[in-house]
C-alpha cells in the first residue's frame, strides 16, 4: 500500500528567489524545465524510502560472518571465585567480545545518535592508530608518524587525560606489533616551547614518564628550529589519513574534537617524506626502542628532564651563535 | 613545507559522523558495518529525483504517468544497484548509480535531473550541519520547495532559510574549489560538474 501525502505542498520554481540566494544559472534552469515537463506535480508517496529498502535488504550483502559471538556467560559469582583479584581492571579479550555483542544487537537509530557519535570521535584515535599494523607490515615502514607540538598540546594531558593516555597506550601496541614483525616504530618529533620556564612541573613529570615508558622513535626539535612546524600539530596513520591541529585547543576534549582530516593518499605520502627529513633538525632522544646516551643519563626526575631540554634548547642556541 | 600549507582537503575529524550527515564518497566505508541503514540513507537522498526521471520516462515513452508505477521503477532502480552499492571506487559511486538509472529508463530521463543530482557531492561536504541539511533538502526537490515550507519543517523563519540558503550556497562555491583537486569533481560527476 502507497502512503500518500494528504497536505500537497504546491511547488514552483522561483528563477529571480532562487537567484537571488545564490543558486547556479544552470541548477536553476534545470529545475524549470523540470517543472516544465510537469515533474512536480506527483510526489513520492511517504512510505516509498521504508518500502524501497526493505525490498532491497535480500540483495544487500550481508557479511555478519566475522563478528564475534560471545560465548554463554558463566554465572558472574563462578567467575568471581575463581578468579584473583588482579589490576588491570578490563581483560581485552572479553572487552572486546562484549564491545562487539553490544555493536550487534544496537538499533540503528542508536548507531546514528549523537550520543554514539560522541562515543566514537573520542574511540577513533586508537582504532585508526591500530589499524596501522597492517601497513607497518606490508610496506616495511613506520605505522604512525606524529609531530607532538608542545605549543599547541599540553604534554601533561599525555598523562591525565583518558582520551591521550588510550591513543598513547594504542601507540604502544601497535609498536610491539611492528617490533615483532621487524618494521620501523612510531616515530614523534616532538616540538618544544621556546624556554624552559613555559613547563610546568607536571608537564616534566609526564614526560619523563612518556621517555621511560614508550617504546617508539623520539626526537626534539628546538622551538626557532621548527619553522613552518612551530604551528602544527600532526598525526600521520600509514598512508591512509593525516590528522591536524592548526590551533591551540583550550583542553584535551577541545583537542580530541577539533582534529581536522585529510585522507588524500599522495598528500599523506609526501608528508611522511617531509616529516622523516625532520631528523636533520631535531635531536635524536630514542631510537630503535633504545634512548640516547644523554637521554639515558636523564631520565628518571624532573631535574633530569630539565637538563635534557636545556641541553637541546642550548645546543640549538650554540649553532645560532 | 609548502605542502603543509597547501593541504586542501581538510576536513573535521570525525571517526565516525553520522551517516546523514557523511559524503557520497564515504558511504561506502559504512556499509560493512551496518548495511542496512547506509543504504537507507542513500535511497533517502536520492529517492526524489529519481522519482523526477521516471515520471518523466513513463510520460515521454508510454505517454501516462502513475504514482504506482512511477515508484515501482524507482524501487527497481535501488534494487538493481544494491548489489553494486558496496563495490567499485567510492569516488564514482553516483556515476555507477546513474548508470543503473540509465539502464532502467534511458539516457534523456537522467540528463533532466543530472545537474542537480550530482550537485549533491559537494553538498555532503559543507561543514555546517545546518546549511548542509538545507541545501541538501532543496536540492532533493528540484529547487521547488517553497521557503515557507523549508521554515516549517525545520522550524526556522523564512528569513532564516533565506539566509542560511545564501551561506551555503557561497561556502558550497570554496568547498568545491577547497576540498576537490583539479579534475577530480568532473571525474566524480561524467563532467557535469567542473
């Protein structure tokens, strides 16, 4: 049965209206001769989106076969005597069965809400990061390149915020991934601000934990040696996407949301090229998964990570002089 | 670093945005994860037009023209291209689309909604919601959608619709020249757009 609308809506095209509200010569000369021929005189009866696509559900390829089915769930009092009170809290594995059982029985409607859309800009980071593995792989190259600028991020949200410490923490699988494989780690060229008095304590401490901790390529660039950079922040996944921050976001959310994309393959490719060559500029803090002499002599205080910059900070200063 | 600068196909970071809201081009990327309501919202934005090209196919060639009729071929239509919707290069998939239109009415039946209906590739690209709603929804109906009626359904003042119609249809002119290489748009859409 066709639903028809019962309140026609009388339709006319209004060439000077039209104009006038900037639409093109042309789209407006193709919807007169479409209201010439009499096209507007039917409309679509209500219902024909509901009954043209459950006619082509059957022929729509339904590839379900991959998705994880839970296993029945044991009685959680069973689980809880067995099982030693351990930290981490989430065990991956049953995480992810349960992130996938919940994707399968979500209505649509909740997959298009804003409330999911939210959900999935902040899950976004590391799923684009891990999805690098396959790449590292197949093309014997870095997985994820990121220019970490100190100037538009604060290195302390690295260590407080959930949405940076999950991106982080995907970061370090994906190197483990590659170290396994025998591929090139994440590398970061991290940009610093121009003094050392723009730190805090805490953004210190969370770096020196950030050195300790990860497993990727670092290198320091000295803020004057940053050039165009100095006002960047990138992230580059395989050759697949770049993401960018071109201004200083007001907190790790702000910053988390305001990410913009690029997905051109040739761009993304030429920027890797022109971001390796920022080894030329920076100082060399950890590599191969091995930090730096100096950067070993270092690491482990705030007082440490302090004179670490400095000698950075003053060795570009030396080659100004 | 030129190359930095010159990057022009920014565009917010969205892992995941809604699926009215995505571009043609990515639709596909949605598909393996809910096929169903991906290709609802394609026939959504499409249904209309094509509705426009069969009611003028039946009227030229059978010389009557039926709201039952006219649908069925419009069902046709999605249901032909349903197999094809996940396959082939996400950057052609409305000139796969329109060759399925082709096949199921004719050449002339396409060319009278051609310019608006490829015209809603750039659209999916303007950043702001709102004006991207508006001007896809004008466009949906063949530019005759009464301002009254546009303010109705999306509770706004006609001087409101007016404007935000204006803005988008002067961001729709950067987003074309801003977010497409040389070449690719007309690539996109067989040359009706350039």
């Amino acid at each position: 049965m066709t639903v028809v609308d019962s309140k026609k809506e009388i339709r006319t095209v209004n060439r000077e209206e039209l104009a006038r509200l900037g639409f093109s010569p042309k789209d407006i000369d193709a919807a007169e001769n479409m209201e010439k021929l009499g096209l507007f005189e039917m409309e679509p009866s209500a219902d024909l989106v509901e009954r043209t696509i459950a006619r082509c559900i059957p022929r729509l390829k339904q590839d379900l076969k991959h998705e994880i089915v839970p296993a029945e769930p044991e009685p959680a009092i069973a689980i809880l005597g067995r099982q030693p009170c351990v930290s981490p809290v989430f065990d991956p594995m049953s995480l992810g069965q349960g992130y996938f059982a919940a994707l399968k029985g979500m209505p649509s409607a909740l997959r298009t809400s804003a409330e999911w859309n939210e959900l999935s800009v902040f899950q976004g980071l590391q799923q684009a990061c891990l999805t690098t593995v396959h790449f590292a792989r197949s093309r014997h190259d870095r997985p994820v390149l990121m220019l970490d600028n100190h100037n538009l991020l604060e290195p302390a949200w690295w260590g407080h915020d959930t949405g940076f410490r999950a991106f982080w923490n995907a970061c370090q699988i994906v190197n483990k991934m590659a170290a396994e494989s025998g591929v090139p780690l994440a590398a970061c060229f991290v940009v610093l601000r121009p003094r050392l008095f723009d730190y805090s304590e805490e953004d210190l401490a969370t770096i020196d934990q950030m050195l300790r901790k990860g497993t990727g390529d670092v290198w320091w660039i000295p803020y004057d040696k940053a050039g165009p950079y100095k006002a960047l922040d990138l992230i580059v996944f395989g050759e697949e996407r770049i993401l960018g921050l071109r201004e200083k976001p007001r907190s790790p959310v702000q910053a988390l949301e305001g990410f913009l994309e690029t997905r051109d393959e040739h761009v993304v490719r030429q920027v890797r090229r022109e971001m390796t060559s920022l080894t030329k500029l920076a100082s060399n803090i950890r590599l191969g998964g091995k930090l730096s002499a100096t950067a070993a002599a270092n690491v482990g205080t705030v007082a440490g990570i302090r004179n670490l910059m400095e000698n950075v900070m003053s060795k570009e200063a030396a080659v100004a002089r | 670093m030129g190359l930095l600068e010159s990057i022009s196909r920014w565009r917010p970071w969205k892992a995941r945005a809604k699926v009215d809201g995505i571009p043609f081009e990515e639709l596909q990327n949605r598909y393996s994860e809910d096929a169903n309501a991906t290709y609802k919202e394609f026939i959504r934005r499409l249904h209309q037009l094509i509705f426009y090209a069969a009611s003028e196919y039946l009227e030229r060639t059978k010389g009557r023209r039926r709201q039952e009729e006219i649908e069925n071929i419009v069902i046709g239509i999605f249901e032909e291209f349903s197999p094809q919707f996940a396959i082939g290069s996400p950057d052609k998939i409305l000139v796969r689309f329109a060759q399925v239109i082709r096949n199921q009415l004719d050449d002339k039946a396409f060319r009278v909604i051609a310019a608006l209906f490829y015209k809603q590739i750039p659209i999916y690209h303007l950043s702001d919601e709102g004006e991207r709603r508006l001007l896809a929804a004008v466009y949906e109906e063949g530019l005759s959608t009464p301002m009254k009626v546009l303010a109705d359904r999306f509770k706004m003042t006609v001087k409101d619709v007016e404007n935000g119609l204006t803005k988008a249809n002067s961001n729709l002119c950067s987003v074309m020249q801003r977010d497409f290489e040389s070449g690719e748009l007309k690539e996109m859409t067989e040359g009706y757009l350039s």
